[in-house]
C-alpha cells in the first residue's frame, strides 16, 4: 500500500493525533474522512486538508454505521482505519472525596476501548470488500493505545485499563482479519504535545519533557502520523504495539 493511493477513515482527526495523522496522510495523497464529534472543528479540518468529516460518536453503532457509509460515498473505499479519538482521566482508586466515580471509568472504557473496536470492525467490513492485491492485502487498522497500557501512574486507573485493552486486541484481532487480507497495528505513544498538554504551564511542560531519556521533550503530534503511515506502507507489519515515547518509562 501506499499512502498516496490510500482512503483512510481517522477517528478524532479533529484535533490532537488525529489530526496530525488527517493533516501527513492528505499531504502524502491519500483521502481522508475525519470522524469526529466536534461538529466545528472537524469540518474546518477537513476543508483545509480537502478531504470529509462526519460526526461521529464512536461508542454508537449507529453513529459510526452512518459515518463509514458517508466515508464510502465520499471516497469510493476505506483501505485504511486510524483510531485516535479518546479521553484521559485523572481519579485515584480512593481519594479524597471517595471511591473512583464508577461513571467515570465506564465512559473511559467506553470510549477508548469499547469505541475504538466499535469503529475498527465496521471498518472492517468495509476494507474486507476490497480487491487484495498480491500478497492478498486489503487494508490496515491502526488503534492508539498509550505507553500507560504499560507502566500506568496514580490516578491512571481507568485511562491505563483502557488502553491496555486496546493493546490487547491487537494481537487477536490481527488474527481473526488475516483472512480478509487486513493488518492490524498499534501504536502506543509517550507524552505528546496535544492540546491538553499544550494548556499546561510551561514549566509543567518541561518537567514532563525532562523525563524523557532522549530526545528530551515532548513528542510532536506529526510523528505519531509519520508512524502511522509508515505502518500503512509497511505491509509486513502486523499484529503488534509499537512504542513512540523517546524510552520514556513512567513511574
């Protein structure tokens, strides 16, 4: 695959990751329909890239139904699926004020996780219609984990659970597409300069760069759909979670 003859679905291509990944992939060629459920910003992204939006809540099945068929009107197919939208959360287990708020967590799960297999296997069904191409590919998925999948900090219950969900599907989820020619990755990015990070103090900014090993700042979003695209053209990529955090380890 390249990323020049690629259709790709991406989920909060609104802003942050995704819109990183939206802005490289329609740069490279490809065409491009954000999902998103910011109704202003998304289609303000989506005009200056010259490609389509649909709001999207991920955690619908209708929603996203609407949303993949919009995206095959518009672009004729999905060859690729780039999930970023997602919340974090800040919430001990036990904190002041009680027990975890169980809403909370649900909505993180929800979200994270349940959304990003909700939109990976309805696009599924999309790519899956393609015509393979002689090493019988289809297309690709890529989900967004997050190094805290791994080495989660205090207050990251809820956020670490789902991530380390979306992780763990990779593997099987590769496993019951290969059939269908389609791959399936993960990437599970560091700190990055999202639009969260980017309203801390700058001094809060730097203490976090600081803890990276090398390079020592924060991750630019554009890497992350660098990343991305070099997955999409990679085809003997599958089945795995790659890292992008600079060795951060977190405690």
């Amino acid at each position: 695959m390249k990323l020049a003859d690629t259709a790709a679905v991406i989920t909060g291509g609104a802003s942050g990751l995704g819109e990183a990944t939206a802005r490289y992939f329609a740069e490279q060629g490809a065409q491009v329909t954000i999902l998103d459920r910011d109704a202003e910003r998304g289609p303000q992204v989506a005009t200056e890239i010259g490609g389509h939006f649909a709001r999207t809540d991920v955690t619908s099945e209708d929603s996203v139904s609407a949303a993949i068929a919009h995206a095959v009107a518009k672009m004729g197919r999905i060859t690729a699926c780039v999930n970023c939208a997602g919340i974090a959360i800040g919430a001990k287990t036990i904190g002041k004020e009680g027990a975890h708020p169980l809403d909370a967590y649900k909505r993180t799960i929800d979200i994270n996780l349940v959304g990003t297999f909700n939109v990976a296997r309805l696009a599924a069904l999309e790519i899956a219609k393609n015509q393979p191409d002689k090493d019988n590919a289809r297309g690709v998925i890529i989900n967004t984990a997050s190094i805290a999948a791994f080495d989660g900090q205090k207050g990251q219950a809820a956020y670490a659970a789902s991530k380390g969900g979306v992780a763990g599907m990779c593997l099987p989820m590769a496993r019951d597409l290969a059939a269908s020619g389609i791959r399936v990755m993960t990437i599970a990015p560091g700190i990055f300069m999202t639009p969260m990070l980017a309203g801390l103090p700058q001094e809060v900014q730097q203490q976090l760069a600081a803890d990276v090993p090398n390079p020592a700042r924060l991750g630019d979003p554009r890497e992350y759909g660098r990343l991305a695209g070099f997955i999409v053209e990679m085809g003997y990529l599958n089945g795995d979670v790659i890292r992008i955090d600079g060795a951060l380890r977190m405690r």
